[in-house]
C-alpha cells in the first residue's frame, strides 16, 4: 500500500501539519511513498503519533458500479474505506473516499495545475487498481487522537 502524504490543497498533509507540496507553480501534487519509514527519511521532522492508527477496511463499490455506472477516470471500480467507532462511539463510524480525481480538459491542459483526464486516469488518483485492503486516514478531522479530534475520534 502507498502512503500518500498529501491530501488536497488546503488541507494538512497525511502525516504532518502545514505541509502543502507544490510545482514550482503553485499547484498542488501528491506525493507518495512505499513504507512509513521511506516517509520518515524525506520527513525527518513528521510527528509519528500521526501515523499509528486504525485503519479503514476497503468496501468496493461493486453495486454502483454495475448498476449505476459509478467509476474512477480508468472505468475501475470505486471504493470506500470503512473504520467502525470505538468505545462510547461504537453505533458510529467514519467513511472515507479518496478525492483528487478532478481533471480538466480530453485532449488540451486547461490549467497547468490540472491533468487532462486522459492523464489522470493513469495516476493512484484516477484508478482503484492499486488500492490496498486497507488504509491509514487517521489525521485532521478522521483522527482517532481526541487531542487532535475531540468531536469525533470515537466513531
């Protein structure tokens, strides 16, 4: 499974706080890494307490996909991941979907920032082929720290 250490624009990045990677541009990449210690080595000053945590469960998106025609840019099947609530927070849980599957423009780049969809289909944004069983999203407001998340870390 990769780590992605950056979400999406304004956000915090995976596994540390104001962290946002730019281009050169100013346009916001991901950036991605094979192991918590290959992220550790380029982020030397990440707090790991960021990167223990519950991970959420794959739920594919099979029925929507046959039935519905929902697809990731590559046409492969969408999924979720699922994280059940603990302790007084277990009737709840937390969902996550991947973002980052915006594209602009088939054949021309409206925007330097923006891939074409053509483009993106090719990337870890624009399939789940490559999605692991399971997924650590526990940072920002799917933290699992209620220091870091006191209305929700629960669920």
């Amino acid at each position: 499974m990769k780590v992605i250490a950056f979400l999406i624009g304004l956000t915090a990045s995976k596994f540390g706080r104001n962290n946002i990677l730019n281009d050169g541009h100013g346009c916001p990449y991901a950036e991605s890494f094979d192991t918590i210690d290959e992220y550790m080595l380029r982020h030397p000053n990440a707090d790991p307490k960021h990167i223990l945590a519950v991970s959420g469960t794959k739920v594919p998106l099979t029925d929507a996909h046959n039935n519905l025609g929902a697809a990731c840019l590559d046409g492969s099947v969408p999924n979720i991941y699922w994280r059940p609530g603990t302790g007084d927070g277990v009737n709840k849980f937390h969902v996550f979907f991947q973002g980052g599957g915006w594209c602009a423009g088939i054949e021309n780049q409206v925007s330097q920032c923006d891939d074409t969809c053509p483009q993106r289909a090719t990337t870890d944004l624009g399939t789940s082929k490559n999605d692991g069983a399971s997924l650590n999203y526990d940072d920002g407001y799917m933290s699992t720290s209620q220091s870091v998340n006191p209305l929700t870390y629960n669920w």
